[in-house]
C-alpha cells in the first residue's frame, strides 16, 4: 500500500478561490477591506518565514496585510500599549502577535489583551471556549485547519476510532475537543501514558493526529493498514529539508491517506487565519 497524500496546499488554495475572495469581494463591495496585522518582536527566523507564508496568503485571499516589527529590546509595557491601539483601530480586523516572544515578555498577559473579536490566532481564552468549529467565534487555527483538512478530505469522524498524539494548549487539547463534537471514540495520548497503553492505541487508531513535536517519532510498524495520518510537525534537519512528526517513508507504505510535510498542515492553519480575519470583518458588518 503506498498512501494517498492528502495536500493541505491544495485544499488550501481551494479554500482560497473558492470561499475567500467571493466572501472578501462581497465585503469590498460593502466598502470594507478586511486587514490583518501581524506584530513580530525580534528577529527568529522561523518567524519571518512564516510571516511571509501569512504576508502571501492574505494577498491571494484579498486580505491586507501589515507587518509591524519591534526590536527583541521591546519593553512588555510597549507591546501592550501598541496592542490597546490596534483593538481600538476600527480599520484592522486582525491581530496576531508571532510567537516566541522574548522572554521577558510575559506571553499570556499580551495575548489576552488582543480584543477577543480581532484574536484571529484565536489563542485566547474567550475563543477558546465550546470548540465547536462552527459555533466558536474565532476558533484557533491549527486545529481549525487539521478539522477542515479532515471534512474537506471526506475523512468521517463520528463514531471513529481517532488518536490525537499530544495534548498541548494550541494544538493537541483543542484539536481533541473538536474532534469529540464531531463525534470521534476520541483517545488522547501524551507523556504520561505508558507505552503499552500507547502502542495499544496506536494499533487501534483509524485515524491517527500527531502533534508531540518530535522528528519522526511515528513508525509505520506501530500503525495498523488503513490508517489516515495527520503529521502536525514541523522540524528542519540539519541539512534543511524539512519534515514531520511522522517518518514518511514508513508511515507510507501502511496508510491509506496522510498529510505530507511541508504542505500538510502548515498551509492550512494559515489559511484558517486569513478565514478568521474575513470572518472578523464580516462580524464588523
Ligand atoms: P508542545 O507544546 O511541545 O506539546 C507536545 C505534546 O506532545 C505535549 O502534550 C506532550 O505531552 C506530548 N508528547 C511528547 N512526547 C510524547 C510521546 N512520546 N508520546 C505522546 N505524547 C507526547 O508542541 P505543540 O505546540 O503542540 O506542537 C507540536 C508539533 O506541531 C511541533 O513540531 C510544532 O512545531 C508543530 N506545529 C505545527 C503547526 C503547523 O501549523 N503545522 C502549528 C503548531 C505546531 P505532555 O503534555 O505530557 O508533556
């Protein structure tokens, strides 16, 4: 069996031709363009590549967008003070602050005071509450795109045996309650789980969600044939290719469906941010 890949760079594009210029067109013509603002302190690199994606994205969705970089010496109380003026600026329907921030900068505090309405990462707590992909105001974009790959693929949930790896605060944890909306006979492994309740799981799971932030931890032989696999991510090897959670080749050649990386997940949690900040604006309506 070689797998089917599922490309998130192409659902995405999809998503962005299909959905989002319509949507964005019909703001336009109400007069409102729809504009999201990215705040980056410091100088990480993989930042400003992801900001580039994000910069590339909202100009294929119609979306403006504004890059406003601060020097890593960027005191907590002047990131506060420029997020209170961007909450107030009715031109600007999104806001997100690039992590990692520096780390005398206390992180939460400055992501909490994003006005809920322009937290279009939706890392808030206030967006963070009934995870129901279609009630939650902004949901949060990873799990937002793993949910969206998921139903734009045909990938049945409910009453599925489904193994979300990892249980963090931006990926594993909502992910998993998504998952349980939908449905899902959901199991949710993590550090704490003993390796033979885990290996047990593994060889149960129909569909398998990896987000533990390991290269490669995930070997075809721990998978049963069939399985469809969502590798959330993202490490670059020391010669600078890239790749996932999953070790492709083995993983491969047991399932029947799997996200690839890059082009997996990556594209579809930033276009599940540029449809945050469309769905901002049209709440502005
Ligand atoms: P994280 O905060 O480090 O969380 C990792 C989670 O995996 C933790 O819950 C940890 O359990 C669990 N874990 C670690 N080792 C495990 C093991 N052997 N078995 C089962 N669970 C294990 O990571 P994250 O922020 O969720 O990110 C995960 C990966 O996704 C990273 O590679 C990250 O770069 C990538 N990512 C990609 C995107 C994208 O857009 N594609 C977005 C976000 C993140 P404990 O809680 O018990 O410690």
């Amino acid at each position: 069996m070689t797998a089917k890949i599922i490309s998130g760079r192409d659902i995405a594009q999809r998503i962005i031709e299909k959905e989002l210029n319509p949507r964005v067109q019909k703001l336009k013509q109400k007069g409102i363009t729809p504009k999201l603002v990215v705040i980056f302190v410091g100088d990480h690199s993989a930042s400003a590549s992801y900001i580039k994606q994000k910069e590339k994205f909202s100009a294929l969705a119609g979306v403006v967008s504004e890059v406003r970089r601060f020097p890593e010496s960027l005191s907590e109380e002047a990131l506060l003070g420029e997020i209170a003026k961007i909450n107030a600026d009715k031109s600007i329907h999104g806001v997100i602050v690039q992590l990692p921030l520096p780390a005398h900068i206390n992180m939460k505090k400055v992501i909490e005071s994003i006005a809920p309405t322009k937290d279009v990462d939706g890392f808030g707590e206030a967006n963070n509450k009934d995870l129901d992909v279609r009630e939650s105001s902004l949901p949060p974009c990873t799990p937002k795109g793993i949910m969206t790959m998921l139903e734009k693929s045909k990938i049945p949930i409910s009453g599925t045996r489904v193994v979300v790896m990892g249980r963090s605060h931006i990926v594993g944890r909502p992910v998993a309650e998504m998952l349980l909306y939908k449905g899902a006979l959901l199991k949710v492994l993590h550090s704490q789980t003993p390796p033979d309740e885990a290996a047990r799981a593994l060889k149960e799971a129909q569909v398998l969600i990896v987000a533990v932030g390991k290269p490669e931890l995930i070997h075809g032989e721990q998978l049963s044939k069939g399985v469809i696999v969502i590798d959330v991510g993202i490490h670059k090897r020391e010669d600078g290719s890239m790749c996932g959670d999953v070790h492709f080749d083995s993983v491969s050649k047991v399932a029947s469906l799997m996200s690839p990386v890059p082009g997996g997940v990556g594209p579809m949690t930033v276009v599940s941010l540029i449809e945050n900040t469309v769905k901002a604006a049209e709440q502005k309506l």
